[in-house]
C-alpha cells in the first residue's frame, strides 16, 4: 500500500516537474523571437551610413573636390542640399561666382555629417562660407535638445576646422505630412513641432559675426502650408523652390561673402 502511495506521488510530480518545463520553454521561445527594438543613435556621436555604397562614394568624391581647386562657399547637408542638382541654373547664378561645392548627402543625419567632418571632408580646404542646414531626419527620433545639441556640435567641429570660415546657419526646413504607401499620412506635424523647437535653439547660435543664423522658413509656406508648387512631397524643394532659397538667402550670404 505505501508503495503504491509513494508511486502515485512520484508520478504526480514528475507531471508537475514537467509541465513546468513545457511552460518555461514556451516562455523562453516566445522572449527569443519577441523583436528586439534596435538602439536609438546619439545624434551627437559621429557615425558612418553603414551599408550606403553612396554614402561612402559621395564621401570619396568631396574628398576629391577638396584636392581640386579652392571652394569659396560650401553647402553641407542632407538630400536637400543635395537636390541643388535639380536647379543648376538657380546654382549657378547664385553662387557660381563664389567657387561652390555642394556636400549634401540624401537621408544624412547629424551624426553622419560629424562623421564626414571627422574624416576629412573639410581639411586642406578654405571656404569664406559654410552654409549649414541638418537635422530634419532626426526629427523622427530625437527630441529637439538632442538635435539642437547635435547642430551644436557640428558648428564647433566646423569652426575648429576652419577658424578663418564663417558659418551661415539655415534654420531647419519647414515640412508637411507626407504620404504613405498605405495611403496615410506620417507624423509630419509633431516632427515640425520639434524642428520649430531646435530652430528657436539654434538662433542663439548666432554671434552676429563667425555664425549668423538665418530662418526663411515662411519664405515657402502660404497661410502656413507648403503649396506643392514649391516642395511637391512636403519636404524637398523643387527648382522653384530653390529659387525661393537662393533669393531670401543671397543678401546675407553676399554680406558674409565679403
């Protein structure tokens, strides 16, 4: 009779040992495949585009510019700088005359242009002017502090660069609500509510001398929206949009130019 008892109590917990097992396992499984989200960058902390063929064959491609011939002003930023290719006659009358080199690289973040800046993109070259616009792809994931402080930062690298350059510092683009592939809108407002946030940041940047801080923002809207007609997406400008950036900008540039 004990031993009977004793084998009915072995068997119940040896199910209980084991069901336990099966729960542990399953719940083990399930945190394994539970997404694990990536780490959000510091926008303040240099870092490349890893696997951009085109980051690293535009980054070659400035170094090449460098060596070629002297650069009067220069245009550092993300693909709306870059898409100065799309207004080459806006680009020409406007800043022909100063040597111009554009080193605008699409989908760039802060910390991809301190990257770009640390590895040589502005030694061996003298530009009077540095015009300087970045951050908007870091409104999707940064608070405005750490964009302001990122912008800072690129400033004090880019003086540290070229003592004898001056920085003219465009306030942040304005955008709208962008359309998905769904058919919906992304959070395009509260980005523009952070990007107004770093552009009040930035303006304290100016010291009326080495940096100027300049906003033309409402240069582009109309009753404070983007027309189409001007940045058909909601983001970058078209050539008529580039003439729009090249006028509000040329009477301070000029004075800078100096």
């Amino acid at each position: 009779m004990a031993s009977q008892i004793l084998s009915r109590v072995s068997t119940f917990l040896f199910r209980i040992i084991r069901c336990g097992l099966v729960v542990l396992l399953l719940a083990l499984n399930s945190i394994a495949a539970e997404p694990v989200a990536a780490p959000k960058t510091d926008p303040t902390v240099a870092a490349p585009k890893e696997g951009s063929q085109k980051f690293f064959k535009m980054h070659e491609s400035f170094l090449q510019r460098g060596k070629e011939g002297p650069i009067g002003v220069l245009f550092l930023g993300d693909s709306i700088t870059e898409g100065w290719g799309k207004a080459p006659e806006v680009w020409n009358q406007f800043y022909g005359k100063y040597q111009p080199a554009n080193f605008g690289i699409g989908g760039d973040r802060t910390e991809h242009v301190l990257w770009r800046i640390e590895n040589g993109e502005l030694d061996g070259i003298k530009p009077k002017v540095v015009v300087l616009m970045i951050g908007t792809n870091n409104s999707a994931t940064h608070t405005a502090e750490q964009i302001g402080a990122a912008d800072r930062k690129i400033v004090e690298e880019i003086r540290a660069k070229l003592p004898d350059s001056k920085v003219l510092l465009l306030a942040i683009f304005p955008r709208g609500p962008r359309k998905l592939a769904d058919g919906g809108f992304d959070d395009g407002v509260e980005r523009m509510k952070r990007i107004d946030a770093v552009n009040v940041d930035l303006a304290k940047l100016d010291d009326g001398k080495t940096v100027r801080f300049l906003n033309i923002n409402e240069k582009f809207l109309v009753d404070g929206k983007i027309p189409d007609d001007v940045m058909p997406d909601q983001l970058h400008p078209n050539a008529k949009g580039y003439q729009i950036w090249a006028e509000a900008v040329q009477p301070l540039l000029d004075e800078m130019m100096k």
